[in-house]
C-alpha cells in the first residue's frame, strides 16, 4: 500500500463506507535504465469491506485483492475530461507475516499478535465473521 486507506461515506439515508487506496505493483522486467518499476493500481472497497480496510490496512502493508475493473470519466475543473479506472474490490486479504511488514516501531496493526508457522498473518481474534470482507 502506497499510503493509508482514505475513506468517506455516501451521501443519504443508507450510508455506505467507501474506502480508496492505492497499491504499488511491481513489475517484472526492468525499464531502458535498468531500474525494476511499479504499477499504481487505484483501488475502491465498499460497505463493510472500506470499513475493514480502513481499521486494518496501512502504508507499506502488503495485501492480496481480487476486483473488477471499472472505468469512468469526469470533467476538471479547467474542463478537461479525464479518465479513470479502478479496481472495485470483491475480496482483499493480508499477504505478510508478521516480521514482514515494513511498518514503523511502536504501531501495531491487526494479526501482528499472532502468525502462523506457515507464514501468513493470522486474523485477529476480536474480528467476527460478520467483520471480515472475505469468506
């Protein structure tokens, strides 16, 4: 993760989390300099998957995501039209151990209590199955 999950809730009656953030994607070859590059893939999590997101995920994780593509478009605010394309997420999960996660000394983020011997994060003890975003 590039940065932390920004998110919002819709407008209305029935709000709804909607959390964006954005994952650096290495690519496998190397560019004409000789230097290993990155894909900025932007990413979209709604309802209790933002939610999740938001609560657990932070800069410099590394997690699995699952989605669909979606493109869109907009006017700026100069009146030129610009395109999107996101990934709208279906399912996202923890890909790091604990000893693995780049994160500054003194935080704490969920499952770091715990890992397994087979090196994947364990999910956190205090998360009900009606919390996680994944099945």
């Amino acid at each position: 993760m590039t940065k932390n999950v920004d998110i919002r809730y819709s407008q209305g009656q029935n709000q709804t989390a909607i959390a964006r953030y954005t994952l650096a994607v290495d690519r496998k070859f190397k560019d004409s300099n000789g230097d290993y590059t990155a894909d900025f893939i932007n990413c979209v999590a709604f309802g209790k998957s933002a939610e999740f997101a938001e609560k657990y995920f932070h800069k410099g994780l590394k997690i699995a995501v699952v989605g669909r593509l979606q493109t869109g478009s907009y006017t700026d605010k100069d009146g030129r039209k610009v395109y999107t394309t996101d990934v709208v997420v279906e399912e996202q999960e923890f890909c790091e151990s604990k000893g693995n996660n780049n994160q500054p000394s003194g935080q704490q983020s969920a499952g770091q209590n715990t890992s397994s011997s087979d090196g994947f994060m364990n999910i956190p003890e205090e998360l009900d199955d009606d919390t996680l975003p994944f099945d």
